[in-house]
C-alpha cells in the first residue's frame, strides 16, 4: 500500500514525490506530459492497451538490468519484470530511493553499475 503523507494533505507519497519532480524547476518542462501540461482523456490508453510483459522472453539471450528505487511505488514493476525475464538478468534496488530520484539525483543514480553493465555486455 502506499504510504500517505501527512505533511501535505493526505495524498499518497507518490504523488507528493511526483509534485516535487515534475511541477517544480527540478524537472517542470512546459510540454512535458508529466508537469501537467498535455495529459487529455486518451493520453494513458496506449499504456492501458499494451500488454508490456508478453514479449519479454524474446529479450533473452541479451543482458537485462532492473534498476529501481526500494522506497518507489512502482517497484513492483521492475520485481514481475524480473521475475518474467530469462537469464541473464540482473536487479538493483536502490536503498532509500524512490521513483524519481532516480531521474536526476546523481548521489542515488548507480552510475558505477551502469557503466560496469555497459562496458561488460557492449564490449
């Protein structure tokens, strides 16, 4: 479930952790889909209809790694992905991070990783 925050309003934390991201100079872009700007009523119906883990099988033989924040609302996303997925495969939660830290706070982002990932498997 996710966690509500009572400093706020109530709202779940995601969406405070959003707000912070997307409304304010850290990540607000006025033609992003995110900062509130172009969402319509159709917006999310491509996601809806796309049945994202059905091909996930066809990925292996190639290296996949999940990389995703321990405190993230959707880090069930990356858990059934990984779950799904054939070997080689890798996941990395990050400790303390949530969705959006992971965009930009270069502190959190495990660059070293990545770059270990890349070097190894683009080699």
């Amino acid at each position: 479930m996710w966690a509500i925050n009572s400093v706020h309003g109530g709202e779940a934390q995601f969406l405070v952790d959003y707000h912070d991201y997307y409304m304010t100079p850290r990540g607000y872009h006025s033609r992003a889909v995110n900062s509130g700007n172009a969402w319509t009523i159709t917006t999310p119906l491509s996601f809806m209809n796309m049945p994202i883990l059905t091909y996930i099988n066809e990925i292996s033989p190639r290296p996949t790694l999940f990389i995703h924040g321990e405190k993230a609302h959707s880090r069930y996303f990356s858990e059934t992905a990984y779950a799904a997925a054939q070997e080689p495969k890798e996941l990395m939660i990050i400790p303390g991070a949530v969705h959006t830290d992971l965009y930009a706070r270069v502190d959190v982002i495990p660059f070293e990783k990545l770059t270990e990932f890349f070097t190894t498997h683009l080699a």
